[in-house]
C-alpha cells in the first residue's frame, strides 16, 4: 500500500510539473491599470478618522502576489500599474476605478465610452446611478451601492420592530446619496423618517458636543433610531449616546452596514486580516476589501476559462460559472442587468460584528442576496 501511495504522489508531482512547464513557456500577462483618487482630509474629521493615504491600493497591491500564486501553474501573471485618467491609452484593457464621488462622476461616463472594449471595475463608488440610470456594460462593481447598504440596515431596523426613524446627514452629494436610499429603504419596509435634519457644523463639537447635541436630535415626534450619514466624518462620532431620545446610532457611526471590517475573522478571514496587517501596518478597510475583489474576481474568470482578453474575462464574470470565494461565507456573482457583485453585507459596531445581512426571513425568487440594493426587476438604463 505505502508503494502504491509513493507512486500515486510521484505521479502527481510529475503532472504538476509538466503542466506548469508547458504554461510557464507561453505566460500570458494580464496588465490591470488602477486609477485613484486622493483622500482628501477635511477641516474638523478627527485624526483617528482620517482615511489611509493608500486605501485601495492598499487591497489590490495585497491581491496581485496571491493571484499569481495560482496564475503560476494555470499559464497567467497578473500585474498593476497605477495611472492617471489622462495616462489611460488603448492599450489597457483592464482598469480599476478607486475614484471619489467627484471624480466619478466626472470620469466614468467619459472613459466608460471612450475605451469601450476596456473592462473597468468600481471599487468605491456607491452612487445608485451606476447601477440604474446609467448603467454601462464594460462597468462592474465590487463595491456595494448606497441601496445595498441602506436595505441591511432596513433589515435590521424592520426584525427590531423599529419602525420611527431620525435622519441626520452632512451636506456631501455622498451624504444626500445615502439617505435617498435609507428614503427607498423606508418606503419598502413602512418606516416612518419622523425629521430630517442638516448638520450645518455651526458650533464646535470639541467644546460643546454633549450639550449641543442631545438638543440637534430633539423632535416633535419620538423615534427608535437615528440614521447619520457623514461622509466627511466631521460630526458623526458624537452622536452614539448621546442622542435626546433614548435610541441607537446607525449609519456611517454606530451600528455601521459595511463591506468588510477588521473584526471579521470566520471562513478564513482572520488569516486576509493578518496578511493584510502585516504588509501595511494598520487594518482593512471597506475600500481595501473591495479593491482585493475586484483583482481577484479577474484572476478567477482568468482561472475558469483560461481566456485572457477583456471581453472573455467580461462574459466569464457574468456567466453562471463564475461564483468567487471571497471570506464572506457565501458564493459572490455578479448581477448581470447593473454588474453589482452580490455580497452579504456585514452589521458592525466598532468593537464587533453584529450579524450579516440579508437577515433570516428576507426572500427572495432568485437569491437572498437580491434583497438588498436593486434586484432585476428594476430596470437599469
């Protein structure tokens, strides 16, 4: 029997070793060009809260060497260059898109239509118009929409029979985003938005935030919950304890609906949070996670069907084949009417994981995961 085995393993490490040898002579490098915008600190965001100078480009630096791990043996390498817009050239057929809102909204459309055979992927906005009004077919996205995150939290909201919500949001185009989504989020699920406020920021929080506060989130009318958006993280902090109704935070502070957190650590995700610490010093953020995605979801479709140009990966990515492992314990494909990448969506606090939405009872005729955000049956332009 151990000489049968012996032969058995010899013969495998022989095949191995062909096949690597025979792919390894005709290597086929996929280039991927990242384009990113800088992170911007604003006047009054504490420093704690400050976003890493290289969130991103952090995660897509971080997935590239273990892509090729496997890329070795199946005759591709993958490689990224970071570039600006006007650095882009015919010649990059893929593109990672790590643009704010401003710069999205200003880049997208134009180079969307002008390298029409070029595959981007978004990985950090989460404007709903992407997916819906303005959908492009050679854009996909890892990173969840406003809609996706809103309807986790409505979820949320909806089992705890909270159905009075206060908002409050900053005065960002992402902050007006995110709570015209919680607005969808409420009139699906019958939830009542009592007020809606405007942080004008007219006194300073460092000296007055206990008193000033409790007072901002009087109403006329009581609620369960209140529901900040803060995108500049300028005001939100100081709202968890101490709103004047005796009701959670949710939103970007308090119980926060995200793509990754560094508190994470089933189905192997503890070993990416460890990586990923050990190579930049500090922890994986949302952004960081959705940019992994978007270079691993390209080494996958290359893994699947062994085709190697923009539009095989495209169609590979949108193919019932393509179901990407990706520490969420779930399969992720892409949707393919809007190429959102359906993922769970992870509730959060800053010390622990709550649970991952969609939440148990939510149903949906396709897949679970098509509870949250824009499903196919909305139409997307």
């Amino acid at each position: 029997m151990k000489v049968a085995k012996l032969h058995i393993t010899i013969f495998i490490l022989f095949f191995v070793l062909m096949f690597s040898d025979s792919h390894a002579s005709s290597n086929q490098s996929i280039h991927i060009a990242m384009i990113s915008s800088e992170n911007i600190s604003y006047p009054g965001t504490p420093n704690h809260l400050v976003r890493p100078a290289n969130e991103g480009i952090a995660g897509a630096q971080l997935a590239i060497p273990e892509a090729n791990l496997t890329g070795r043996f199946l005759g591709y390498s993958l490689s990224l260059t970071n570039k600006t817009p006007s650095e882009l050239t015919e010649n990059d057929k893929i593109v990672v898109l790590n643009l704010n809102e401003k710069d999205a909204i200003k880049y997208i459309p134009q180079l969307t239509m002008r390298f029409s055979d070029t595959l981007f992927i978004n990985v950090r906005s989460q404007n709903n118009q992407w997916r819906t009004k303005r959908c492009h077919l050679n854009l996909f996205h890892t990173i969840p929409s406003f809609s996706m995150q809103a309807d986790a939290l409505g979820q949320w909201l909806l089992q705890r029979r909270m159905q009075k919500l206060f908002v409050v949001k900053g005065e960002h185009p992402a902050d007006v985003q995110y709570v015209d989504s919680i607005k969808r989020m409420a009139k699906r699920f019958k939830i009542d938005i009592v007020e809606e406020k405007i942080w004008t920021g007219d006194f300073d929080l460092r000296r007055v935030a206990y008193k000033e506060v409790p007072q901002f989130t009087k109403s006329h009318s009581p609620y369960n919950a209140l529901f900040v958006s803060d995108y500049q993280r300028e005001f939100g902090y100081a709202l968890p304890y101490n709103t004047y109704n005796q009701a959670p935070v949710i939103g970007d502070f308090g119980l926060q609906a995200v793509t990754w957190h560094h508190t994470i650590e089933q189905w192997g995700a503890l070993q990416l949070q460890n990586r990923f610490i050990d190579t930049f010093n500090r922890n994986m953020t949302s952004l960081d996670f959705t940019a992994y995605l978007a270079i691993r979801a390209i080494a996958y479709a290359a893994q699947i069907n062994q085709a190697f140009d923009a539009l095989s990966l495209s169609d590979t990515m949108l193919s019932e084949q393509f179901v990407l492992a990706a520490y969420k314990g779930r399969k992720l494909s892409f949707r393919p009417q809007n190429r959102q990448l359906r993922m769970p969506i992870a509730l959060t606090h800053d010390s622990g994981l709550l649970t991952n939405a969609p939440l148990e009872g939510f149903l949906h005729p396709i897949t679970d995961l098509d509870t949250l955000g824009h499903d196919r049956h909305e139409r997307c332009q």
